[in-house]
C-alpha cells in the first residue's frame, strides 16, 4: 500500500538488442516453431564481449516478429504497473509518462518511417518518438499534443506537480500549464545535438535548415529562403554550450585512472539496415 509520495523509474530493455523475446510472446505473434529462425543482430558485440552465446535465444522466425514480440512484453508490463497503481487507490493523483530515448535501429527491427534516420543520429527518426503522459486528477485525456517536448522538461515539469522548486539555469520547461490547455508553450530551442537544435517548425541540423511543417522527411534545404531563421538558430545553438548546472561531488573515492584503460565505447555505425 503507497501512503507517501513517491517516484518511481523502470527502465525497460525491450525492445532493444539483444532481440530476444519470451515463448509466450512470440507465440502471440504467430510464431512457427517448425519455420525458419531470425539471424542474430549483435553478433559484433557476442565478439567484442567473449561471450559466443550473446544473443542467440528467443528468436521468431524474423527480426521484425521477434521485435514484435518484445514489444508485446513491454506492454504487458507496463500493464502491471498500471494494474499496481490502480490497486493502491493512487491512479488518479499519480502521474505516469511513458516515453523512448530514441528513435528505432532498423537492424533489430525497429522502423521510423516515414522519417529520415534512424538510432544514433539527430534526424527526427532518430530524435522523434512516442511519449504519452497520464494524470487523471489534472489533465483530461484521449488528446494529442502537438508541441515539442522534450525528457529535459520531466525535472521541471514533476517538480511544479509536487509543488517543489526546480533548480535555475534548466533548458526544460514545466509543460503542465501546455498540457491542461491553460496555455501555449511558448516558442523555444530544444538542442538535439552538437549540431543540431530544433525551434518549432524549424529545424537546423548542421548547415541546413528544414522547415518541419512541410517537410517532415527532412528533404528541402530551406537555409537561402530563411537566412534570418537559419543565423538565429546557430546563435542558439552555440548558447547552449554556456548552461552550468550546480556543481556535484561524490562521496565516492577517486578512480586511479579515468576512464580504464579497456573502456571503449562501440562505433555508431552511420548507415543502418533493415533485416528481416
């Protein structure tokens, strides 16, 4: 029984790589265990981690079905949860967002289309995904809202629901006042990257300039049509490098040697495929 208040964070691993999915799920998906199995997609990293075996169970008879059933879990989880909630008589007051931190790697058989890009890149198929936010006691439900958004604004945004102050100097926004459609965001940057910020309509990704609202596959060079745009949105991107947070100690003792000297992050490969 949930009596006080209370944050909860549940970080799932699926779907994500491995692709590997349960018997039971695979199943609902119209799995044929007598048809063909989907090909391992981590191969690269069963290598780079010395375990030949990474990767190999729970496959569907395609990448995209086992996907699929990786998928159904995740649902069938976040149901539990809900369930949990709604059996402690705290759903109404309680606050839940469901959100993805990036766009899919079709490798392992997640798709963006219609969008350019995909995982480990700043085009909106890397960028832009599913969020969905629930609070009975405030916010009416079954609508969409067309704003960006952004994880930087859940800080913000959950302290001005609890009644806390949020610190100063954040790049999030409390969406609350947006949400309940007492009021508009307002107009705002949101960095997507080293390069990249994205301000309503406008997108700069690099040198070029997209205007969203009309080309959501990112096509159209619209930098020499919008050279106002274009120079705005480069001066902010270059102010977002001067956010300092408080500073942060740790109680914990100092490394000898940092970072270890076989630590190495992966390659972000730059051209994905679809398997299947």
């Amino acid at each position: 029984q949930i009596k006080a208040p209370f944050y909860l964070l549940v970080a799932f691993n699926a779907p994500h790589s491995p692709v590997q999915a349960t018997d039971g799920d695979l199943a609902s998906v119209g799995f044929d265990s007598d048809g063909p199995r989907a090909p391992n997609t981590t191969v690269d990293i069963a290598t780079r981690e010395k375990s030949p075996d990474y990767g190999e169970a729970g496959k569907g008879n395609t990448v995209r079905q086992t996907f699929a059933a990786m998928t159904r879990g995740l649902d069938r989880n976040v149901g539990k949860i809900l369930d949990a909630m709604a059996a402690s008589g705290r759903a109404d007051d309680t606050i839940v967002v469901f959100h993805s931190d990036n766009g899919a790697d079709p490798r392992h058989g997640g798709s963006n289309e219609p969008l350019r890009g995909n995982k480990f890149s700043t085009w909106d198929g890397g960028t832009r995904v599913v969020a969905m936010i629930r609070w009975p006691a405030k916010l009416k439900g079954g609508r969409k809202f067309e704003e960006p958004a952004c994880y930087i604004d859940l800080l913000p945004t959950f302290a001005a629901a609890s009644g806390a102050e949020a610190p100063e100097n954040l790049d999030g926004i409390n969406l609350l006042p947006a949400l309940a459609g007492e009021a508009d965001a307002g107009p705002r940057d949101i960095l997507l990257g080293s390069d990249t910020v994205v301000s309503g309509r406008w997108k700069l990704h690099g040198k070029q300039l997209f205007d969203l609202s009309v080309d959501a596959r990112e096509q159209h060079d619209v930098s020499a049509a919008n050279p106002a745009v274009r120079k705005r949105l480069r001066k902010s991107l270059g102010s977002f490098g001067t956010l300092r947070g408080p500073a942060v100690h740790s109680r914990l003792p100092l490394p000898e040697a940092w970072p270890p000297e076989d630590w190495k992050l992966p390659e972000e490969p730059t051209n994905l495929k679809p398997v299947k």
